[in-house]
C-alpha cells in the first residue's frame, strides 16, 4: 500500500514538472529551455532516488549484449535516416551550429535524456511482476515528455490535422518510448541513454537534415526500434537454451571493432561531417563530364581558393546545384561566381555568393547513383510526391 502511494506520488509530480510545465512556460524560450527544465529533471531525479528503492533484481540475461545492441542500432538509425536524404534530399539543420549554439543544444538536450532515463529506470525497477501498470503509466507520461507544446500548437482541431499529429508526432514517440522502457526493464538507463546520446549529438552538430517527408521518415522512427527488439528478444530466447557471449576471443573482439568503425565512418559520411560527401546527379546539365545517374564527391573548401573552371557546388533557394565557374566578378560586397552547366547555353541566371558555396567537385563514381533516382521517381510518380529538381539527393 505504502508503495503504491509513493509511486502514485512520482508520478504526479514527473506528470506536473515533466508535461504540464512545459506548457505554462512555452513562451519564456531560452530561460525554461536552459535554466528552468534542466534545474526541474533534476529535482525530478532526486525525489525519484529519494521515494524508490531500486530493486536489485535484474530482468536481463546480459547487460553488455543490450547495451552493445542499442549502441549499434543507435548508429544504424542514425545512418539509415541521413541515407534517406540520399533519396528526398537534404534541408538546412534547425539548430544553431556555432560554437555557443552547440555548447548550447547540448545543455538543453543532454542533461534532460540522462536525468529523464534513469528517472525511468528507477520507477520501471520499483515496480514488479504485479504492477506492470506502472511501467505502462510511466511509459506513458515519458511519451508526452517528448511531445513539444509547440508541435502540439502547430495543428489545428480539425480530423485532418489530428491524425497527421497522431502519426507524425505522437506514434514515433510512443514507438519509442515503449522501447526505452523496454531495455530499462531489460538492462537499466545505460542502454536507454546509450541509444539516444549519439543520435541527439548528431542532430546537434550535422549542417543538413533530410525533408520532412514524414511518411518515409516515420518508417526509420518506428523500424529501428523494433528490429532492436527482436534482436534483443532473440537473444533472450536464446539465452534460455544456450550460453551465448561468453565467448570474447581476439576474433570476436576484432569483429566488433572493425563493425563500429564502419558504422562509424559511414554515419560520418551520410551526415556530411566528413570533408568529403556524396552527391548523387540528377540532370545531364554537366555532360558529358558528369552524367545523370553519376555520384559526384564534393570536398568542403573556402570560396577564396575557388578558381575559374571549377566545378563547386552551392545553394540557390534550398536546392543544391552543380556547375562549373565560369567567371568571378569582385565587388564591394566580397566575390561574385558565375556559373554554367557544360552542357547548358547559358549562364545561371542568378549569381553565386560565397556563403552559398558547399563545396569543390573533386571526383565522381559513374552510375551508381541510378537506385537513388529509382526511388525519388517512384515517390513521386506512385505516391504523388514532388521533389524540387536540382536538390542534393
């Protein structure tokens, strides 16, 4: 009885601070965001370390397994989603990315998942086999944690706008939270905080996004989640009926190595944080020097090293072309580039300014790109999308 009114009173107190705070104090911005919601999940946390005893008993069959499990497919959720920028094309990140802005989002974003998970874990390993509800009503009051007052504010009450919430918004972060809840219950918040550190990090510090095509999107938000819990599943069967990871030899150790490595170099491919990045070529407007179909590689470099007949890649109007300079014209305002496609009559009608500039073409991979445009031509030919011709794909 006891524990049932402690729990009942977290959970009060997680719904007031973690939901319903948010919303009274959605228009102090910077002040909640920095100062107010950090300082409340910490309160948070204390009085959940205060009023719950974590139990000892442990629901899983190894906890390196799960937390090597939710770091790998962290990754593959953080490639696959950037990868399918390959497809729609890329956006401009929301978030500030200088140094401030950064040091800034990482405040905001980082104590909040920490503070929020072990908070999680702490009430999913006070309950029992008896109270799963409160593992159900804690999992519950986390999904709307992760709804913003503000995405909530953008719809309006009509059928159409409730269920595009339903899906867009509300649905991942069900899907989610289920899982985080599920690997609490399974490990502990090491694995839940493992999983979304470096997706978070990412989002913070990556200049592009893929659109917000939230139908394709929502397949990476609700697939990665449940192919980790299958596998984790999978293994629990497994470990019922035999020993598994027990066994870390030199080969075992140097598979796992070199797998996060390649995770790790093709997320920092995908989201363009290396200095070189893809770009798959949707016109034949640099032929025959680069064709449609090719993938080109475009190296960051500054504006002031790029020279006449370069071929660079910059953004006019949220679409990324690439073309070859065919002038520079210096002004009292820094550098003019005038561009052309080889295989264009004319001149771009509108001048390249050097914030515009992305890139330096410094290679290319001839066809491989043809599955990509498959996809975008299906998208918008079977599901009616359109894809602004000329974005970086």
């Amino acid at each position: 009885m006891q524990k049932n009114k402690t729990g009942i009173i977290l959970f009060v107190f997680i719904f007031v601070i973690g939901v319903l705070l948010p919303v009274f104090l959605f228009e102090t911005g910077k002040i909640y965001n920095l100062v107010i919601k950090p300082l409340s999940w910490l309160f948070l946390l204390v009085l959940t370390l205060l009023f719950s005893k974590k139990k000892t008993k442990s629901y899983n069959f190894d906890k390196k397994a799960i937390f090597e499990i939710s770091l790998m497919y962290s990754l593959i959720y953080i490639i696959l989603y950037y990868s399918l920028g390959l497809i729609i094309g890329y956006s401009k990140s929301p978030f500030d990315r200088s140094l401030l802005g950064i040091i800034n989002n990482i405040w905001i974003f980082i104590p909040f998942i920490v503070f929020r998970e072990i908070i999680r874990d702490y009430i999913i390993k006070f309950s029992n086999k008896g109270e799963k509800k409160l593992i159900i009503i804690i999992t519950l009051i986390m999904i709307f944690t992760d709804i913003s007052y503000a995405s909530f504010e953008a719809y309006s009450s009509s059928l159409a706008d409730i269920i595009e919430f339903s899906i867009k918004t509300f649905l991942p972060a069900a899907c989610l939270n289920v899982f985080l809840s599920y690997i609490c219950y399974r490990e502990s918040y090491k694995s839940s905080i493992i999983y979304l550190i470096p997706i978070m990090i990412i989002k913070i510090i990556t200049p592009v996004f893929p659109y917000d095509l939230f139908f394709v999107l929502i397949i990476v938000d609700l697939l990665i989640p449940f192919m980790a819990f299958l596998k984790i599943e999978n293994l629990y069967t497994l470990s019922s009926m035999v020993s598994i990871y027990k066994k870390n030899d030199f080969k075992s150790i140097l598979g796992k190595v070199l797998g996060l490595m390649f995770l790790v170099f093709t997320l920092l491919f995908t989201t363009r944080l290396l200095p070189i990045s893809p770009i798959v070529i949707l016109s034949d407007s640099m032929a025959p020097y680069i064709e449609r179909g090719d993938i080109a590689l475009i190296k960051k470099i500054e504006s002031s090293n790029i020279k006449i007949n370069d071929i660079i890649e910059y953004r006019i109007d949220d679409v990324y072309v690439i073309h070859r300079v065919v002038n520079i014209k210096k002004t009292d305002k820094g550098c003019e580039y005038i561009t052309k496609g080889d295989n264009n009559k004319s001149v771009d009608s509108k001048v390249v300014l050097p914030n515009q500039i992305n890139g330096k073409f410094i290679g290319y991979v001839p066809k491989m790109g043809f599955p990509t445009i498959w996809i975008r031509e299906f998208l918008e030919e079977a599901r009616g999308l359109k894809i602004k011709e000329g974005d970086r794909i």
